[in-house]
C-alpha cells in the first residue's frame, strides 16, 4: 500500500510544483474580508487550483452524452465561471477535440466532440462515467475544514439550553453536555433504554453555529471522491451580503453552502462504510461516513450492536480520535491524511465498562449518564404531552399513575413513558368516544396495553 505524503501546503508529493503554486492561489482566495471562510468564486483556472486535465474529462463526458451543448451550459454544468471556461473551450479546440457546431448568444457557440474526442471521452467514462462539478483539491478542503473546525466553535449555556428547549433534563445534565460541545470532542451518552440519549444526540448540532462550506466533490491525485450527499446534507441557499467595502460576494460554485451535518448510525453500521469506497458500475468514488460529518455531528446509536465488533470499531478510531486526523484507504490502495473534525457521540445501554476498555474510555473525556427522571420531572413533562396532545391534564391522575403502575409495580420511570402513555390514554378516548382527559381508568388501559410483557 502507498501513502500519499502531504507537504506543507497540503498538496500531494506526487503532484507538479505548477499545481502546488495554483493550489496556493485557491488556498488564499478562500479567506475573504472580515476573516470567516468563504470560497470566493475564481476569476483564473489557476485559482481554483486545477490543471486542464482536471476539467477536461468533464467536459468531452459531459458531450459525449449530451451531444452539442452552449459554452455556457457546459459552465453552468461544470460550475466554474464561463469566461474562465472560455479559455479551456478554446484550448480544447486547439487540439482537436471539440469542434464548433453552431454559433451562440453573447458571443458563444454550440460545442461538440470531434472523432478524437469520442476516443478521449469514451477512454474517461470507461473509467468513471462522472461528469458533474468541477472537483477541489484536496488542500483547499484541509482548508475549509480547518477554517470551520467545530473546535473553534465557542458554545455557550444558552446555545445548548435552546437546542434542548423540548427535553426535561437537569441542569447539571446539560452542564456536561455544554462542556462536552465547548470543548467539540467526543462523548457517551448511556444509561437505560427510553430516556432520550438518541433525542439528545440528535439536538446537539443545533446549539453550533448553522452553516458550513462543503466542496461538491474532491479531486486526489486525479481520483474524484464525491463529498457532497443530498440524503445526509441540507443544502442552504446564499445571499451575497453587499455594502460599499466589500460589494456583491460571488461564491465558488463548486462549493455548496449546507447545515451542519448531522447522521445517525446503529446496528447496521459496517467498517467498510468508514472508507471510501468506488461505485462499480459509474467509477465514482463516495465518501466515509466520517468525512460526510466533519464539522457536524456523527451519532452512533446503540454502541455495542453494530454489526462488526466493538473493537474492531473502537480501533479504527482510537487514533482519529487522539490525533484528529484519518487515514483513509483508496480502493487504489494509496492512503490519505484527511481531517477528522466531527462531534463524534456514542449511546449506548450497556454499562461503558462492560462495553470498552480503559484505553478507549480515555479518549472519550466526556460520559454522560442520562438516569430515570423524578417523579416530579415526569408529571412536568405528562403535562407538556398533554398540552401537545390537546389531552386535559388532571394532577389526581397522575398520582393514581405513579402509585398503582410505577411504586406498587417497582416499575422505573422512563422520560418516553411519559409520551407513549399520554398518546395511549388519546385513543383510548377517541375509541370509546370519551372526552379527551387524563383519568385512572384511562391509565389502567393505557398501562395494560403499554407495560405488557414488561
């Protein structure tokens, strides 16, 4: 196996000192005024930090399969701006390649492939059929991640306090889970089934700041790994802020502005979706799972049942966890240093000891138990579900609950029993047309249904 070293700007060892100085000039462009990240929309083919045989097979794949297409489409296609795809549409005629089928509007024509062009495009798609957006390097991504690393993100009890509005936990609970967010490391939530360790993990990302900068795909020593995946991304559209010193911001189109991710993962969860892997029939190389969720959130939900085993999960991150960065594999077989920048947050309901070792528990410096509520914080959170539910809330039921089927059936409490047993106690009511209330009867049907076989 080869590895693919870095040298200080990020750039493979193997790439050509041209493509590291039109690297550099991208790099730049990706800091605007007033200091946040944003990738600024390149005015050269050398500031996006490409080279002609980067964009070329785009562009005779994107024919071969379209037939003659305008400059302009083929830009929009591409996302890099039409003057600057000008010059590459030209160069391509100078060799032959494509040829002009028809004049445009505004001083564009109507391109095609030539006969060598279809045994050059042919050559590409037979290797991957990927025609989309122009990919970016690998050393403008280090980049942005590092530009819009979580660890930078300064939460506060505020934030975390809003993302967990609709919980009833602690305040000492969410204490920890500020801490844990501040600090942008990893963390276990455990404790029994059914008190919302999944509903707190998936809050989390909403007491960060909204939005981050991901590039569309990424080029490696000319392999295309797509990054940007509708079904885990969110995509936002952006409005240009415009005033008199910076003007109107156009943005590289390349770059797609989204929330920041949040994936959750449970038993299915398999060591090979932790590499990146090639579609076999289009060539494409997809994305890890961790590299989709840097700068989010990545949610491993009930830890201890995934189908590889847990040590074998827990040694393929011991060291990203420690060091915040990844190895990953190419099904080329070079690997690759890329950032791992993600909240990552484990919930299980096994004890932690049982479930890992002291090593491993070291590297997660935060574990939060997430215990039974009090009696008083499941009446208060009856009477929300009640609220929610339009269900009358009536205190006297609720104490007939918690004496007859909780202390009289040494029954723990669970902050979901709360929610399950108010939408039970609604149809009952709706069934045997009864005014929609809280009341023992209500309950004890409810509770036989519900707590059957527990």
């Amino acid at each position: 196996m080869t590895s693919i070293g870095l040298t200080t700007s990020g750039i493979p060892d193997s790439q050509s000192s041209d493509r590291s100085v039109a690297a550099a000039a991208a790099q730049a462009r990706l800091m605007p005024p007033r200091g946040s990240f944003f990738p600024a929309e390149p005015t050269t083919l050398e500031e996006t930090g490409l080279v002609p045989t980067d964009v070329e097979p785009l562009v005779l794949k994107l024919l071969l399969s379209s037939g003659p297409t305008v400059g302009r489409k083929i830009a929009e296609q591409v996302r890099l701006p039409f003057g600057l795809m000008n010059e590459l549409l030209r160069s391509l005629r100078a060799q032959l390649l494509l040829t002009i089928t028809n004049q445009g509007a505004m001083g564009d024509f109507e391109y095609d492939v030539t006969d060598d062009g279809r045994k050059r495009a042919n050559w590409y798609a037979e290797r991957c059929t990927y025609c989309g957006a122009a990919p970016v390097p690998l050393n403008a991504y280090i980049t942005s991640v590092e530009a819009q690393s979580i660890r930078k993100v300064k939460v506060r009890a505020t934030n975390v306090s809003r993302a967990l509005a609709d919980l009833v936990l602690s305040s000492a609970t969410i204490s920890q889970i500020g801490q844990a967010l501040n600090a942008g490391r990893a963390l276990l939530l455990y404790g029994a089934p059914g008190n919302g360790k999944t509903s707190i993990a998936e809050r989390l990302v909403q007491a960060l700041s909204p939005y981050l900068w991901i590039p569309r795909t990424i080029t490696i020593s000319g392999e295309i790994i797509r990054l940007f995946d509708p079904a885990s991304h969110f995509e936002e559209s952006f409005d240009a802020p415009s005033d008199k010193l910076m003007g109107s911001l156009r943005y590289d189109r390349r770059w797609v502005r989204i929330r920041r991710p949040m994936i959750v993962v449970g038993g299915e969860l398999r060591l090979d979706q932790l590499e990146v892997a090639r579609n076999p029939t289009t060539g494409i190389l997809e994305a890890a799972l961790q590299l989709k969720t840097n700068g989010g959130t990545l949610v491993v939900d009930d830890f201890g049942r995934q189908q590889c085993s847990t040590a074998e999960l827990l040694n393929r991150w011991i060291l990203p966890l420690e060091k915040g960065q990844d190895y990953l594999n190419l099904p080329s077989g070079q690997q690759v240093q890329m950032p791992f920048d993600q909240l990552l947050v484990f919930s299980t309901n096994l004890p932690p000891q049982k479930l890992v070792d002291e090593a491993f528990l070291r590297r997660i410096p935060y574990k939060i138990e997430v215990s039974d509520p009090t009696p008083a914080e499941f009446r208060s959170l009856v009477q929300q579900w009640c609220g929610r539910l339009d269900v009358e809330f009536q205190s006297s039921a609720v104490d007939y609950l918690l004496v007859k089927h909780y202390h009289e059936a040494k029954r723990p409490l669970r902050f979901s029993h709360a929610r399950d047993l108010v939408q039970q106690v609604l149809g009952y009511c709706e069934f045997q047309e009864l005014p929609s209330a809280l009341t023992p009867q209500a309950f004890d049907a409810a509770a036989k249904n519900y707590f059957a076989g527990l």
